[in-house]
C-alpha cells in the first residue's frame, strides 16, 4: 500500500483518512457481514475499509471514488477481487439504479461536506435496497441525523430518515483516529430503512419541509403560509399548532400535513 503520508489530501474531497485499526474492526463487526451481502462504499479512498470488507468477505462490494489520483491503488484491488468494483464518479450524482447486483447495504467513511445532499440523494433509492447504511460522520451531522423533536439539531434529513426508519450513533470517534488529523469530531452513525421506501421520491416532501424550516425564528404558519394553499385551517387539520416552530413537529404531523396537500 501507498504511504498515505505522500498523498496530498485535499480538503475539498474531505480527505481524511482512517487509521485506527480498532475503528475499522470496530465498524466490520457493527455491520453484520455476511457472505450474501452486496456492499456499497463511497469515496474509497486509499482502500483501508474497502480492502477490509473484501477480506470479511462479501458477495459484491460496488465504491464510488471522485480522485482519480487514487486510480492505480484502487485498480490493484480490483484486479485482486472479481467481487470488486470501483467506479470513478461524483457519488452526489452517481446514478446508483443500474448497480448489479444492487447493494443492501451502505458502509462508508464518506467525505463531510456532502453529508446532507449525499444522504438525501442514496435515499431515493431506498425501494431498491440501501436498507441498512453505515456511516462515519462528522458529529455535528450525526447529531443532525437522529435529532428528536422540539431540539435545536433537528431539521429536514432527519425527519425523512425518522419517518422512513430509524438512525442512531453508536460510536464517537476522536480526530486522531484520521491522517490528516481533522478539526472535528466524528461518530459512526447506523441507519436502517425499512417503511415509506419511495417518500422521498416526491419533490413535494422535501419542498414542504425545506420551505416549513426556511426561517428557523418564524413559527410554521408564517413558513408555510401559501405554499400548496397551506394556512392556518389546513395546519390545525393535521393537528399542528400555527405558531409552533418546524423543529417541534413530529414526524406523524409532518406526514399528514404532507398527506393533506400531496392529495390535493
Ligand atoms: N474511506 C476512506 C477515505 C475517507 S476520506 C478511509 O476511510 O480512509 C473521503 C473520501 O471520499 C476521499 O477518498 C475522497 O476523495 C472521496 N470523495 C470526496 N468527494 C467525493 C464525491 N463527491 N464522490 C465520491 N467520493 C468522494
């Protein structure tokens, strides 16, 4: 393997590599391995954890990687393993539904400053696999991802996951951890999807809460206030309060009022 310490990260594809091999063993023996399972890993980087669930070993393991300065490492492996493959691309874009076979499971240490439009975009593909994800995070987003109502962390991805599922952290993780060391803390976060698969596949739904939590200071009323003919009747209707704030409401409120307008 390529010393990691010759490779200029950069830290617009937030190159922060792994290094602590009890992090790694740590998230191999989190994700339940096992043979029939077809794996799904982004931004692969110098190939610790990809070279790790090919070893635990796995019917498929697809990484999508953007630095083609890491095409040689990345190639060797696939060289190494016909259960392998990688695919150079932008995993915010990557059109993940002709994947064969297609992934159940997603394990990644993924850069950090695509988090939310990452996540957002792999769930559109729920109906088709994903079920359970795995996730190094930056902290602040794992705290963002599993935030309960009427907290300050909540906000639109969260609410999406909750009500397709559940997320939770199951360990922090120290930035000495990571070469470069980086300036934040980290957390493995679990994801699983398992009901309201295709929810995210009407625009409608993120549009609703997009514009519900536009203005974190203003109450929902005055946030959604004409948007899909929304006022104060529709609101109490779905059992929500006009002046309470977006972040009070709990997934149960969002969807009806979602399902209110989306029937209009
Ligand atoms: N998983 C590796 C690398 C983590 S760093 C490890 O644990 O060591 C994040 C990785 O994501 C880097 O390799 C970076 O090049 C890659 N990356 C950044 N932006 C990306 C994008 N939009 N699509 C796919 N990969 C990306």
């Amino acid at each position: 393997m390529k010393n990691p310490d010759d490779f200029r990260a950069l830290k617009r594809y937030g190159q922060n590599f792994l290094i602590d091999k009890n992090i790694l063993r740590l998230i191999i023996s989190k994700a339940e391995l096992k043979i029939s399972d077809t794996v799904l890993e982004i931004g692969a980087g110098h190939g610790i954890l990809t070279r790790a669930l090919l070893e635990n070993g796995v019917n498929f393991l697809h990484a999508v990687e953007l630095d083609t300065r890491l095409e040689n490492e990345l190639l060797k492996i696939q060289d190494r393993y016909n259960n392998f493959k990688i695919h150079f691309d932008d995993a915010v874009k990557f059109d993940y539904e002709n994947l064969k076979p297609f992934p159940n499971k997603i394990i990644a240490n993924i850069p950090y400053n695509i988090t939310t439009p990452l996540i957002w975009h792999l769930l559109e593909y729920a109906e088709h696999g994903f079920n359970y994800q795995l996730y190094m995070l930056q902290k602040e987003a794992a705290e963002r991802l599993t935030a309960k109502p009427k907290t300050k962390a909540r906000y639109p991805l969260g609410i999406t996951i909750e009500i397709m599922g559940s997320a939770k952290i199951i360990h922090d993780v120290p930035p000495e951890c990571f070469r470069p060391v980086p300036k934040v803390q980290s957390a493995i976060t679990e994801i699983r999807l398992d009901k309201n698969l295709t929810l995210v596949k009407n625009p409608l739904w993120s549009k609703l809460l997009h514009t519900g939590f536009q203005h974190r200071r203003k109450n929902i009323l005055n946030n959604l206030r004409g948007f899909m003919n929304i006022d104060e009747n529709l609101l109490l209707s779905a059992s929500i309060q006009p002046n309470a704030r977006a972040e009070e409401l709990t997934s149960e409120q969002w969807i009806k009022l979602f399902n209110f307008i989306a029937d209009k």
